[in-house]
DNA sequence: AATGGTATTTTGCCTGA
DNA sequence: TCAGGCGAAATACCATT
C-alpha cells in the first residue's frame, strides 16, 4: 500500500535535509544596505543603531526601517568577548528548529587535515547512528505531541480511560501507517479520537469533537476519512438508540420510558426507516412516542430542547414509531 | 399551552465536470 | 475543488384541541 512507500519517503527525506548545511559559513555582511545611495537625492546613507533604520545623510529619507541581522552575531564583532548569541538562525521547518546536531561529510578533520581510513570509517558510522537518532527522535516527539493533543480532548469530552487508550493506539497505528503526512498531528489525534468514540457508539458528533479540537472542521474530517480508510476500521453509522439513554435520564424519565423508547427505535430500525435521518431526531421522536404509551408528560418541546432538534423533526418522526408499536401488540 | 399541518428556507451530503 | 441537485431538517406561520 502507498503508505508504506510514504513511510519509507519521510525517512529517506530526513536524511537528506539533515545533510544540507545548516548554517550559513559566510555571513552576509550587514554594511551592504548602508552603502546603497538613497533613492531619493542618490546621497550617502548611513545606520542608526539605536533606532534600527537606515537613513539619508543629506535629506533624512529613512530608507529601511528594520535592520535586521540574522547572521552569528560573533562575525561581526572584533573581539570575540561575548559569544552568548553566537548559533544558527532557528528554523520552523525542522521539527527541532535546526538545532540538532549534524555531522559533517567529507573526510578532513575540524583543521582541514585529512582523516586516516581509519578515522573515516568510524566518522561514517557516527554519521548513521546520528541520523537515526535524530529521525527516531523526531518519530518519538511528534508521537508525543499527538497524544497530549488526545488526551486534552479526551479530558475536555470526558471519556472514559478505556477510550483514550484505545484512541491512542488507534493514533499511533495511524501514524506509523503515514497517515498524518501532509497534515497536522492534531487533525490525525482528532481523527483517531472521533474514530474511536464512533467505533465505541459513543453519542458524540463532529462538532463535538471538532470543538475540542484545534484544527478546522474541514481537515478534521477529511483526516477522519483516511484515518478508518487506512486502518480499515468497522464504524457503523450512528445508531438512534445510543442517544436515547443520555436523552431520557437528562429528561428525569424513568427506566420503562428508555426501555419503551429503545424498543421503538429497535423496531423502527428493522424497517430501514433510520436510515439517511438524524440519529438525534430518531431518538428524540422515539422518546416522545414512549411518553405518549407510558404516559410520562414530556412535551415535544421539552425533549426538542434537551435533544438539540426541533419539534417539527419529533412531529415527522414519531408517528412512525407509533405505527411501529401498534404492529408490535 | 401543546400539538398538528404546511409552505419556505437552510443545511449537509453527494455527484459529475 | 466547485457548482448544482437533492433529501432532510429547521423555521415560520396558522389552525385545532
């Protein structure tokens, strides 16, 4: 499958951007921009330090606001007294902003003398394992950031322990299948998530877990898609009846009322009539039929409210759930 | 006040270009 | 990825009990 290809991409990546130089030998020196005239009256510019600007010595025309020099600072210093911010600019695009260490090719020593063979060996294998362990490290942590990532979310919809493992298992198989390649870590832990909170017929719904969640609705489910593509996990459509529990004790029903309501939605179910319709809006229905037989005195409006639907939904729904329980006797 | 009926609008999903 | 079609749901309004 193509993502055991990608995987074996990322790695292959890795190495050879970790070989590119780091930083730049030759600082560009920062005296360039004042000796450019000023475009103004083509006079001598000249640097202010203190206010960062550089500005025309003849008509004070501020030709460049932000001076900025993001070279070692030590290049442009005469004496090599404070090295406190002497390093590589940082870089975003690594997942260690460029920090890490990287040894260089070729087969000289630091003064440019050639190595041994000896030596040469023992450089090249240095220069594997540190590769490797870069790259595994960089594996570890953006594993890491993921599964904070789930458990903030699983904290904040208050799940279950079972479900965060499960959830963290489903995202690390997510990972190491290369499915997170090209989006963020978030998406694939909020997919994972979701995931399994569907396999679980936990009643939760996009907007649940996309409100917990960082990233925008769009990658969520698209990341979601690929997720139980690539895993080939089983989800079954949202079932009616998982809402019903959550909705009748919110309500104060009692026990025979959710029995009455699941066995509706059981029955309704078997005639495919749930099929392409709001689970939520099944269940509300099924909760307002059950009321009718048990005679518990919900309005339609009351079980609307707690069911997040609106009474006309409950009105299209709940006949058919009264057809269905005629049938039953 | 709760419910039922209905016309209209909004919304979400699917499909084909 | 986008427009457009389509069914479902929401919204608005009125009638009935």
């Amino acid at each position: 499958m193509w993502a055991v290809g990608g995987a074996g991409d990322k790695q292959y990546m890795s190495q050879t951007t970790s070989q590119q130089p780091r930083h730049r030998t030759e600082p560009e020196p920062t005296t360039d921009d004042t000796e450019r005239p000023c475009p103004e009256c083509n006079g001598r510019t000249r640097e202010d330090p203190k206010r960062g600007e550089i500005v025309c010595e003849d008509c004070s025309l501020v030709v460049s606001e932000t001076v900025l020099d993001r070279g070692p600072e030590r290049h442009d210093r005469d004496d090599d007294s404070d090295r406190r911010r002497v390093g590589a600019p940082t870089t975003k695009r690594f997942h260690d902003e460029g920090l890490s260490t990287v040894i260089g090719g070729g087969d000289c020593d630091a003064n440019g003398n050639r190595m041994s063979a000896r030596k040469q060996r023992r450089m090249r294998r240095l220069r594997t394992w540190n590769t490797r362990y870069v790259t595994q490290n960089a594996r570890e942590r953006a594993l890491q950031f993921g599964l904070s990532e789930l458990d903030r979310m699983a904290s904040a919809l208050e799940l279950s322990e079972t479900i965060r493992e499960t959830a963290s298992v489903v995202f690390r198989r997510a990972h190491s299948a290369g499915v997170q390649r090209g989006r963020s870590l978030e998406a694939t832990a909020t997919a994972a998530l979701f995931a399994t909170v569907r396999r679980d017929g936990i009643p939760l719904t996009i907007e649940d877990v996309a409100a917990t969640s960082r990233i925008d609705r769009e990658s969520f489910e698209r990341a979601y898609r690929d997720v139980v593509r690539e895993l080939g996990l089983e989800i079954s459509p949202p079932d009616p009846a998982d809402h019903v529990p959550g909705l009748v004790s919110a309500l104060d029903g009692s026990d025979a009322l959710c029995q009455r309501a699941l066995s509706l939605v059981d029955r309704v179910k078997a005639t495919d009539y749930h099929v392409g319709k709001h689970p939520n809006g099944l269940a509300a229905a099924a909760v307002y039929a059950a009321t009718l037989i048990e005679d518990e005195g919900l309005t339609q409006a009351e079980i609307g409210d707690e069911a997040d639907i609106s009474v006309v939904t409950i009105r299209t729904h709940y006949t058919a759930m009264l057809e269905a329980w005629r049938e039953d006797r």
